[in-house]
C-alpha cells in the first residue's frame, strides 16, 4: 500500500459468521439463485457453490470489504470461484475417441439425424455466453442481469437476483441492452 492510500478494512472470519447466521430466508434463496446462476456451465451443484463461497471466507481466503454489502460479497466470491473452474476447465484438454459402432455384417451402423444441437453448435453456443457475458466483467450487477436472462429468468425474479429497485433495474437493463447492441453493431460476434 503506498502512501496516502486509505487502507481497506475487511469483516473478520467471526463477523462473516455473525452475518451469515442473519440472513433471512429471502436472503438465503436470492444467494441460491445467484449460484444457480454462477454454477450452470460447472460440473458443481450450486449449493456446492455457495457452500464454497462460505467456507473460503469463513477460512479468511475470501476477504469482505466492510463496505461490500454480505449477499453482493458473496456474489462475487461464486462468481470468482465459477470463473476459476471455467478457466481450469478450458485449461485441461478433451480427449474425445469416436468409436463407430458396427452392425452384424461389420458395416458402421447409420444413426438418424439428432435432433439436438450438435456438439460444435452447443460448444460455439457456450463461447458466445461466455463472450456476452464477458462485455460486463466491469459490473457484477449488469452480468447478473445477462446471465438471469441467459437462464430464461425474467420480471421480478430477475430483479430480485440483483436486488436493485425497479428504477435502478431498469436502468441497469438498458445499459446492457445498448452495451450489447454496440458490440453487435461494431462487428463484433458473441
């Protein structure tokens, strides 16, 4: 910390503890969405997520800034947490081995058209997430927003996951529709 810089104070382990122990049930179930949302593209259940985000700071590896309220402290810790398996993920390459299977008279067997999206389709639909997702690193609220509506999460309950009122909902929503239609409109491919 150089000088002049005012230092950050953070809640200790025992003050995070005391916080969690206050969380109402609203409370608990918006944490639950959050991580429903932050766990889609992991292969951890969300309850595994938040139980993550509580045991790093309830260890002292995750720090809360006194001035960070507990629920968006914790959004951002599953949302690190998340970050860091996807990126570990991609890390670790796929050893994919087609195998024909063969019919009675040793020919490959046909297997009809499936009807689902492709495995390069489902791969480029991710990226794209991914990619959208990206254009708001810079605001967990709008990438909150983004990733609700991703998961077809719409109205009150999107506006919950964020707890925003309605106003600054609203203006949230439209800072990531026009943020969106710039990138689209610049040439750019989500």
């Amino acid at each position: 910390m150089s000088p002049g810089e005012p230092a950050v104070s953070h809640l200790s382990p025992a003050e995070i503890e005391a916080a969690i122990n206050q969380l109402s049930q609203a409370d608990f179930s918006r944490l639950r969405k959050l991580a429903g949302l932050r766990s889609r593209e992991l292969p951890i259940r969300a309850d595994d997520l938040l139980q993550e985000a509580f045991v790093r700071a309830l260890a002292g590896s995750r720090k809360c800034p006194r001035h960070v309220g507990i629920i968006r402290f914790f959004d951002g810790a599953m949302h690190s947490i998340a970050s860091d398996a996807v990126k570990a993920q991609n890390r670790r390459p796929t050893e994919l081995r087609l195998v024909p299977e063969r019919g009675e008279d040793d020919l490959p067997l046909l297997d009809p058209q499936d009807p689902r999206a492709s495995a390069e389709d489902e791969v480029a639909a991710a990226q794209s997430r991914r990619e959208i997702i990206a254009l708001f690193d810079d605001d967990l609220e709008a990438q909150t927003i983004v990733e609700g509506m991703i998961e077809g999460i719409e109205g009150e309950e999107l506006r919950s996951c964020t707890g925003l009122d309605k106003k600054a909902f609203a203006t949230k929503r439209r800072l990531v529709r026009r943020r969106i239609e710039k990138a689209f409109r610049e040439g750019r491919k989500p």
